[in-house]
C-alpha cells in the first residue's frame, strides 16, 4: 500500500505483450491475450522508475530502469529490453508507429533521469564517506565532529605556533623579521583555508546525518509495514485452517454449478435453434401465402386479359369487314366515276367539235 501511495504514473500506453521464452532464448512468450496499459512509474522516496503491467491483478511487468539498459526498436511497431534483474527480456508490441517512438522516447528520458539521479547518489555517498575517511587515515583518531574538524581556539594556536617556531629561531643564516611575517600570513592563509574545507565537510556530514536520520524513519515505517504484514499473514493461516473444509464444499458447489451451467448452456442453444427454426418456418409460410394470393391476382388478371383478348378479336373481325365492303363501295363508285368521266370526256370533244364546225 505504501508503495503505491509513493509511486505515481508519468507515463501510458497500450500494448500487446511478451518474453523471452526462458528455455530456448529464441522465442516469444505472450503475457497478455489482449492489448494491456503498460505505465512508466516514478517512485519520489528511491528516487527510481520502473515499467509496470497489470493483467487483471496479475503484474506481467515489473521492470526498473537502470542507466545500462538500452530500448531496441526491432521492427516498426515492436520493441524490445533486456532486465538483468529479472533475468528476462520484455517485448512489446504496439498498434501504430507513433506509439512505439513515443514509449522509446520516454524509454531513454526515464533512463537519462536515472543516470543522474545515480551519479547524484554517489556523489552524496562520497561526501559522506570523506570525513571519516581522513578522520582514520590523520592523526586525529577520535570521533568526526565540528569541534574535531576545525578544532578549538586553544587548539589551534599551539599549531601555529609551533610551525612558525622552528623557522623563527635565530641560527647562523636567521631570516629577515619581514620575511617571517611573510611566512606567517602564508600559514594564516593556509588555516583559513582549512577551516573553509572543515565548514564544508561539517555541512556535509550534517546533511548525512539528516540522511541517516530519514532512513531509520523509513526503516522504522517498513518494519511497521513488515510486522502488519506478518499479523496479517498469521490471521489469514488460521482462517485458512477453518476453510479447507468451507474450500472443499465450494468446490464441490462450484463443480455442480459448472455442470448445471454446462446443461442450461446446451438447452439454451437448443431453444436458440428450435427459434430460428420457427422463425424460417414463418417467414416461408409467409413467402408461400404471399405467392399464393399474386398467384390468385395472376390468375384473375389472365381470365380479364382472355376477355379483353377476345373482345378484341371480334371488333378486329368486325373492322375487317366494314373495310371489306367500303373496299367493295369504294370501288363501285370508281367505276361509276370512270364512267362519268369518259362521258363527260366524249361531251368536251363534242363541243369542241361544234365549237370548230361553227
């Protein structure tokens, strides 16, 4: 619980995915049926980022990234690291181009951010190494403490002294009064430099102890988490003890349900068939009733055509005779008119006669 409530996601996609099968090192294992939301995490109090998967309640990755690890595009959606931790190699699979550049990209940003957040912890771990390192290797051989670092003015005297002692007493070649003040002042120098670096180590092993006291805090809080954990380990082994018996009667209730879901699942499909086949026997009932009756629309249609037909058939006897005997009118008047005509031709040329005579 503590650790989720620590760790918070920076990070989602969706992916297919798989490992290393463990055996032959060569093939791929899918860890997922389906496409799962694969999260970059970012832990605040280890300072550390991981990859995480869930399917259902099942975690298929838990991978935390270190500078050494390297994200190898394999193919345009596929995509693949190595964790030495888990002694495996993960691989996912993505739906689009674009999704896989995107995870790489915050692939080696995680894995940049994990470098510094190393080089800053050695960093911090060397500076408070160096004080008790030169505690142990000088003279000095009591505790690492401000008063020891820089010492006391009573101290710090006497050293002084006693490295401008020897140089200050007369002998044969004695140096000028001016020059030994020279040397005095470098020597001054020198121990405002020292007490600078003693002030900065002092920092330094303020700052670590403060670490120190953080660590126990956090020590304190995972024994607590640990101790929890382990009442409620021991609660749960003696429930467990009362429910093998509860367990075993489930069983038997879980087999019996199974079976009657089994039974009710092959009636149900049964019923889903006896259905549908109610169902085309309707839809061919209807199709038959419906060719029945435009049979029937046809049939009658036919018994009007054959009477319009038929009707037709006289009127056409009928018209042929009316132009049979107005052919036969017709041509009795051509006649007559021929006679008429030839007449009437015999009287011009008769008068054309008399016309001439006279």
């Amino acid at each position: 619980m503590s650790t989720l409530m620590r760790e918070q996601p920076i990070f989602s996609t969706r992916a297919h995915v798989f490992q290393i099968d463990p055996n032959t090192k060569k093939n791929w294992v899918p860890t997922s049926k389906h496409a799962v939301t694969v999260s970059y995490f970012y832990d605040s109090t280890r300072n550390v980022y991981r990859i995480i998967s869930l399917d259902g309640s099942k975690a298929i990755i838990n991978s935390t990234i270190t500078p050494n690890m390297t994200f190898t595009k394999t193919s345009q959606k596929f995509g693949q690291w190595a964790d030495s931790r888990a002694n495996t190699v993960y691989g996912l699979g993505f739906s689009s181009e674009h999704h896989l550049s995107k995870f790489a990209e915050k692939f080696q940003e995680f894995k940049e951010a994990a470098r510094l957040a190393k080089e800053k912890s050695q960093e911090k771990m060397e500076l408070t190494s160096t004080p008790s390192q030169e505690s142990a290797g000088g003279d000095l051989q009591s505790p690492l403490t401000p008063e020891s670092i820089n010492g006391t003015d009573d101290e710090r005297t006497p050293d002084v002294t006693q490295n401008s002692e020897p140089r200050a007493e007369p002998t044969q070649n004695a140096l000028p009064f001016s020059h030994s003040s020279a040397i005095s002042k470098h020597w001054e120098a020198e121990l405002a430099t020292l007490k600078g670096n003693n002030a900065k180590l002092t920092a330094a092993l303020l700052e670590s102890t403060a670490n120190v006291k953080q660590w126990k805090q956090q020590l304190a809080a995972y024994q607590e988490e640990a101790e929890r954990l382990h009442k409620r380990v021991t609660e749960l082994e003696c429930v467990s003890s009362q429910a093998n018996a509860v367990h075993t009667h489930k069983t038997e209730l879980n087999q019996t349900i199974q079976e009657l879901e089994e039974t009710l699942k092959v009636k149900e499909e049964e019923i889903e068939r006896l259905k549908q086949e109610i169902d085309n026997a309707r839809e061919l009932q209807e199709q038959r009733d419906s060719l029945t009756q435009k049979l029937q629309e046809v049939e009658i249609r036919n018994k009007d055509l054959e009477g319009q037909l038929s009707d037709l058939e006289q009127r056409l006897e009928k018209s042929q005779n009316e132009q049979e005997a107005f052919r036969n009118n017709l041509k009795t008047l051509l006649e007559i008119l021929d006679g008429k005509i030839f007449e009437l031709t015999e009287l011009r040329d008769n008068l054309a006669k008399l016309l001439e005579c006279s």
